[in-house]
C-alpha cells in the first residue's frame, strides 16, 4: 500500500501499521483514564466497577497475547503480518 507511493519496503511499511497501532491504542488507552471520573459520576459506578472498566485494556492485551502466539508460532511471523 505504502510501498507504491512512498518507496517503502515491504518491511517499513509494516513498521509504519504496527507503530500506528500501538499509538491509537495508547491513545484510547490514556482517554478513557481522563474520561473515568466523569463516567464513574454520571454511571454511578463504585470504584470497583471503575477498576475493572480500567483494567479491561489490560487483560485484552493479556489475553490477545495467547492466541497471536499460537497462530505465529504455526503459521510464521511473515504469513501474520503480511
């Protein structure tokens, strides 16, 4: 895709997605921690209940971690990606 237009490699265009990613992710991530008060206020949520809507972006990633390194393992990092 951005190999046509910008004369990347295959390889640094793949830098380019996976560094996108982890920047969105973060994004979303450090969001939802300054919208938490104000949701745990109008939601009525206990700071429990706030915990664990917090917490959820980590065990998405915990539990993400499982399955991507089963499919690298059987299929290759290079099928997966690319």
């Amino acid at each position: 895709m951005f190999s046509y237009l910008f004369g990347f490699t295959r390889r640094w265009e793949m830098i380019l997605l996976l560094c996108s990613g982890v920047l969105i992710v973060y994004t979303l991530r450090v969001n939802m921690s300054v919208a938490a008060p104000k949701m745990k206020d109008s939601l009525h949520w206990s700071d429990i209940e706030k915990g664990y809507v917090l917490s959820s972006f980590y065990w998405g990633y915990a539990l993400g971690q499982i399955p991507a390194s089963i499919y690298t393992q059987l299929y290759g990092a290079k099928w997966l990606f690319g």
